[in-house]
C-alpha cells in the first residue's frame, strides 16, 4: 500500500511538472533585425536595400545580412558585382522578383549541361551592346511547347 502510494505521489508529481511546463515551440525562427538594428557598416553594404529592409520577411533579411558578412572578404571586383546586382534587385518590383525567384529555381532543376547552356547563353546576351539587348528585349519571347499564344493587340483583331 505505501508503495502504491508512493508511486501515485511521484505519478502526480511528474503529471504536475508536465502540465505546468512551459510549451517548447518548435526552432526559433531566425533574427530579422529592423534596418536601424544593423551596423554600420551592414548599413553601407546593404545600402540599397535600405527603403524596403523593413518590409522583407525574416528569411530574406537573414539571406542579405549572411551577404553583408561576407562582404569585406571579396575582392574589389566582386564587391562592385555584389553591389550592381543588389542594386539592380532593389529596383525591380516585387513581381518581377517573384519572377525572378521562379526562373532561378527552375534553372537550378535543370541538368547540369543545360544549365550551362542557360548560363553561356546569359553571358552571351550580357556581351552584346546595351541599344541590341534593349531591341531583344522589345521581341516577346518564343512561346514554350504546349504554352497558350498570346490573343492578338487589339488593333490586329
């Protein structure tokens, strides 16, 4: 008898100390400091990024800032390719990074030896004269196999 109520007692006890624990969440999402928690020098790496830091969900600042760190450690050149690309990513609107975002997952599914076709023919377009990329740029783009055509302008109709 005492032996069962010792091990009621501990039974309760235990029973006790679970319910008033306090919940364990699961892993804790990362840091996303505000633009005025940055140092610095994060400041004038991610500069500009500035006017839609505080908009950016938690992932994407914590994405940045894991740049901003590396950034010292790169050479002048890439330092001034970080910087172009980080500027040219701040001027897009949230669509075209949307977009941007799908086109960068569906190269990174490709094989390996398409995917290099993608990037050699990348850096052919980023060869060519600003006046021809803007020219190809005006050309829509050859519509994909089994993708709907486009309905004609207005003015065609």
């Amino acid at each position: 008898m005492a032996q069962e109520l010792r091990a009621l007692i501990c039974l309760a006890v235990l029973a006790a100390a679970c319910i008033s624990a306090p919940a364990v969440a699961g892993p804790l999402a990362p840091r996303a400091p505000a633009w005025s928690e940055l140092s610095a020098a994060d400041q004038r790496t991610l500069a500009p990024l500035a006017p839609d830091w505080d908009q950016l969900d938690a992932q994407r600042r914590q994405k940045w800032l894991g740049i901003a760190k590396r950034y010292p450690n790169l050479g002048p050149a890439e330092q001034q390719r970080v910087q172009q690309q980080m500027r040219a990513w701040a001027e897009l609107t949230p669509a075209q990074r949307q977009v941007a975002r799908e086109q960068f997952k569906t190269l990174k599914k490709l094989p390996p030896e398409q995917r290099q076709d993608v990037v050699q023919k990348w850096q052919e377009y980023q060869q060519l004269p600003p006046e021809t990329r803007r020219e190809l740029g005006a050309v829509p783009a050859a519509p994909s196999a089994g993708a709907k055509p486009a309905p004609a302008p207005q003015h065609l109709r």
